[in-house]
C-alpha cells in the first residue's frame, strides 16, 4: 500500500517539474516575442497557457486521490498541501504571461529602447520559478531561501524601468501610452517573481514540518 503511495508522490513530483517546466517555457516565450514585438509568437503563450491550466487539473486529481484513497501520515500532508498551494500559483504564472502577450500585441513592431533591461528582469524571474520548483522536488529550504532573496533583484529591474519610462513618458508625453504599456508588462513580470516566492514559502513550509517530526 505504502508502495504504491510512494509511486504516486513521485508521479506528482514529475508532474510538477513538468508544470514549473511549462511555466519557464511561457515566460521565456512572452520575452522572446517582447523583444522583437512579434504578435505571432507572442499568440502562442496563449497555448502554453492553456497547457498549464490542463496541468494545475491534472495535478490537483492526482492530489485529492492521494488525500482521499491513500493514508497519508503528516509529513506527507504537508507535501501534497504544499503542491497544491504551488499550482494555484504556477497557474497565476502562465496567466501573466498570457497578459504580457496581449499587450505586445498592441505595441504595433515597436521594442523598448532599453529592452536588455526587460529581458535581464525575465531571465531573473525564470531562474526564480525554476528554482522554486527545484527546491520543493528537492526539499531543499537554502535554495527556497534564496528565490526569496532574488525578488529583491526582480524589485529593483522593475524599478529602474518603471523610472526609465516614467522620464520618457515627461519628455515625450505622445509616447505615454507606449510607455504605460511597457510599465505594465515589466509589473507583471514582477508579479510573476511574487509567485515564486509564495512556491518557495510552501516549500519552507513543507519541509521545516518534516524536520520537526524527524
């Protein structure tokens, strides 16, 4: 019985690296179609999306099976609660990617002239989710501990754009729609970093209890 049990987490470890894999994809993708302004690529995110709202169901099943046919002791409550708190927020992840591609599909070809900068901020915010993920599979708390340190780098990027497109909104001012466009994608890749700090927190969470019992 156990066995099987044991069988199950592991196929719900699998699916959740493939969710957080999912979600590295969409973000990457949404980058890629910013920094050249591509709507074609930027109407794919809108599939990956729909991809991991299949997963966050798929994953949220194979949970309540293991809540509801299997005994799981403490430790293992934990885990399956801790996954289900992370898809809620992987689920979140794939939305704000697919709101950054609408915007890029308003943005009519044009790149922000400092687009290194959007793209330094959603490399930082990729490693944030694939870490976070890697952390719960790994029940490794120092690495959840430091996707939180990074929103902290995450928070200054969107800072220093935000600053950037508010002077260029004061000396062009026909250019604010532009520039409030911008704004808003660089706030949702740093919502995207708040999301992987709340994985990282349930990984903290998850693990520390197990600690505790052993």
């Amino acid at each position: 019985m156990r066995s099987h049990f044991d069988e199950q987490l592991a196929q719900l470890n699998k699916e959740l690296i493939e969710m957080g894999a999912l979600c590295e994809e969409v973000i990457a993708l949404a980058s890629k179609a910013l920094s050249g302004a591509d709507g074609k690529m930027a109407k794919k995110v809108a599939s990956l999306d729909n991809e991991i709202d299949e997963k966050e169901r798929d994953i949220e099943s194979l949970c309540l099976r293991l809540l509801l046919q299997q005994q799981p002791v403490a430790g293992d409550l934990k885990q399956i609660s801790a996954a289900l708190k992370m898809i809620t927020d992987m689920e979140r992840i794939g939305d704000q990617a697919e709101d950054i591609a609408e915007i890029i599909n308003f943005l009519d070809g044009r790149t922000f002239e400092n687009d290194e900068l959007l793209r330094e901020m959603a490399r930082a915010t990729i490693r944030m989710v694939t870490n976070s993920v890697d952390a719960y599979v790994k029940h490794d708390i120092i690495l959840a501990k430091e996707v939180i340190k990074s929103d902290d780098v995450v928070d200054k990027y969107f800072d220093r754009i935000k600053h950037e497109l508010i002077d260029k909104i004061s000396k062009n001012p026909d250019d604010g729609e532009y520039a409030i466009d911008l704004i808003m994608i660089a706030k949702y890749f740093e919502r995207i970093g708040d999301h992987a700090v709340n994985i990282a927190g349930w990984v903290i969470f998850s693990v520390n209890d197990t600690h505790t019992e052993e």
